[in-house]
C-alpha cells in the first residue's frame, strides 16, 4: 500500500471573545472589575484621540512623519494591561495607546515624533523601552531581554510587538530561534494590519496564518480578533503566565487593520480599496468595547461623553507642554547626542564632544557680537 503523501497542517486555535456587535462569549469572558474595564477603555480612546490630533498637527507643521496608530487600539491595550509594572514593554511603533497606558507622558511622544531624543527616555518606575522604528530589531532586544531575566533568576516577562511586514525579516526568525532555544520569556505579538505599507500579506507569505511560524520555532502560538481587546487580553494574560512559570515563549497574532496610511507620508488608497476599508471600519475596536461597557452597566453614556472631553482637555494640556518644552534651550542642547550612545564615554567620543561644544560657544559668542553691534548700530541712528 502507497505511502500517505505528506500534508501542509494548520493547527491555530483562533479566539474571539466580543463580537463587532459587542455579542460577548461568556465562557470565554475574563473576570475583569469594573475600574480595570473602564481604564482599558479611556486609554483606547486616549490613544486614538492623541493619534487623530497629531495627524492634524503634522498637517500644519507643527509634528515631523509619524506612524499613526488608529484601529490597533484593542492589540496594544488587551495585550500591555495583562502584564505588570515591573515586566518589560519592548515597542515598535504603532503601540501610542499601550504606551500611554505604561505612563509615557503625550509631551515625551509628541517631542520624539519631533525629532528630540529626551522623547525617548522611559517614565519613571516601568521598564521600557522607547519606541523603536527599525522594523523588527526590537524583537532581538525582547529575545536578550529574556534570556538575560533567565541568567539573574527575575520571574518577569518581556512583552514585545511587531507588523506583518516585519515578519519577512531576518531579525523576527532569529529573535523567536533563539528565545525558543533558551526559553526566554517573552510574549512576542504580532499587530497584523494585513499589509507591509503597501505589500499585502499574500505577497508576504504563502502560509494562512501568521501564527503557523510559531510551529516551526518549538513555541505556542495563537491567533486573536485583533480589534477584541478581551481577546488580546485572555491571550496574552495566558502566555505571560506561561512565561513566568519557566514555559518559553508565546507568538500571539492580532488580526486587525490600520485605518490610515502606514504613515503620514503614505497614500493608502493606491493599494487599498473603499470596499475593504469599509468593512473593516465596521469591526472597528472602540465602538464595539464602548457598547460593551454600557451593555454591562460598567459606563453610561453620559459617562463616555465625559470621558471624551476629559481626554480632550488631557491632549491640549499636553501639546501645549509639549511645545513650551521644544523652545526650551535645555533641549536644544546638541551636546546630548553623545550622552547614550555607550555605557562609558570613550575618548574619540570626548574629543568629539569637546569640539563641538567649543564651535558651539564660538557661535554663540559671535551671535552675541553681531546683536549688539546691530543694537549699537540702531541706538546711533
């Protein structure tokens, strides 16, 4: 008798616990307290609120490009709310609503996307790590984290996040190789809008989900209704816990979709169609979780009201700052750049240093001299 020709398997539990229509699974349903609930909620809204007004901003010229963050709500705040202060949050670029959650003021974000590096330094009292735009290479860094909490013994987790497109790179094979091999803990999750700027996912890869590649790394991995924040929440919570308890790694992948362009310098609408967004716009994340909260007599509909002109009022304080900040000399301090770039300054590095900082007070000197010849020349006339 022939031999039984080898098959291509898929075998990726996909979990959905609240529907578009805000139908929720009660089975699956986690026993989260209504402050917990109501929190997860205002910093969804916080994040896409923030993501809307500096796309507006970066219309007038007051914000350099950025990657907006609209639509993946729901993957950042289930995933980022199921692990502790003390667990590190290792971003890419599109995780605005966790970050916030993490305590990252909107002044810091706002100064980063404006190119000042004290935007990239971490609140107080998580463990962070900045945004990270280089597609993939922050999933190295959760993969080292991990392995170096296995080394001291911390029962910690590192909680990381990546694109679609970020899937086709080297650095996302070798960070899930080698936190398989050394059962690092790390939660890696995958924000799957479906397209690598215009590259669809069918022109990614040829496997059906995303979630397969866990297979072939030894690690679990499952697939999750992105726009669900209890889904993304029950997931992570799942593979943080299997983490911690000496498991290795999870690949959670959250099915969702960016509601515009990959950044503010693309024009989606050459490689999407209005069909598609349009449907996608109906399993859109926040409405479904706001009916939700009503349904379950958690807010009201005043209380949301109120909550979104708290928010509002919360985004124009921080804008505000933000920019009072960005004319502040202590920022534009060049000087800075040399301060991080290693554990201990090296000596071509101070010499380098050295001789800026002497260029920058001949300038200034000479800035001086040139405004009080003219404020002479203007006092004779």
């Amino acid at each position: 008798m022939p031999r039984k020709p080898i098959e291509i398997t898929e075998k990726i539990e996909y979990l959905s616990i609240l529907d578009e229509n805000a139908n929720v699974d009660a089975k699956l349903e986690p026993k989260l307290d209504n402050a917990t609930l109501k929190k997860m909620y205002r910093f969804m809204l916080l994040g896409r609120r923030t993501d809307e007004r500096m796309l507006k901003m970066q219309r007038t010229g007051r914000l350099g490009t950025f990657p907006q963050a609209s639509g993946h709500e729901a993957v950042s705040i289930g995933s980022v709310s199921a692990i502790e202060k003390t667990d590190w949050h290792i971003p890419a670029y599109r995780e605005l609503a966790g970050m916030l959650y993490r305590g990252w003021s909107l002044e810091k974000i706002i100064l980063y996307w404006n190119g000042y590096e004290e935007g990239a330094v971490p609140p107080e009292g998580v463990n962070d790590l900045p945004y990270c735009v280089p597609v993939a290479s922050q999933l190295l860094h959760a993969a080292g984290v991990g392995m170096a909490m296995n080394i001291k013994g911390d029962k910690k987790v590192a909680l990381t996040y990546f694109g679609d497109g970020s899937s086709s790179e080297g650095d996302f094979h070798e960070a899930l190789n080698f936190a398989s091999v050394f059962k690092a803990p790390v939660v890696f999750v995958c924000q799957n809008n479906q397209y690598a700027i215009s590259v669809p996912l069918s022109k990614q890869m040829n496997c059906k989900t995303l979630a397969q590649r866990a297979v072939a790394y030894g690690m679990p991995g499952i697939k999750v209704d992105g726009n669900d924040v209890l889904a993304m929440y029950v997931a992570t919570k799942e593979a943080v816990d299997r983490a911690k308890a000496g498991g290795g790694p999870t690949l959670v992948e959250g099915l969702t979709y960016r509601f515009t362009p990959h950044t503010t310098a693309d024009d989606p609408k050459r490689y999407r169609s209005e069909d598609e967004s349009k449907e996608w716009f109906g399993k859109e994340p926040l409405t479904r979780f706001a009916k939700y909260l009503q349904n379950k007599g958690v807010v009201t509909a005043k209380e949301l009201e109120e909550m979104e002109a708290e928010v509002d009022a919360e985004i124009r304080a921080g804008i505000e700052r933000s920019e009072t900040l960005s004319k502040s000399e202590e920022l534009m301090n060049p000087l800075a750049m040399f301060d991080y770039l290693y554990g201990e300054e090296t000596e071509h590095l101070k010499a380098q240093k050295e001789e800026l900082k002497q260029y920058l007070e001949h300038k200034k000197k000479g800035k001086k001299q040139q405004n009080h010849t003219a404020h002479a020349a203007g006092s004779a006339k």
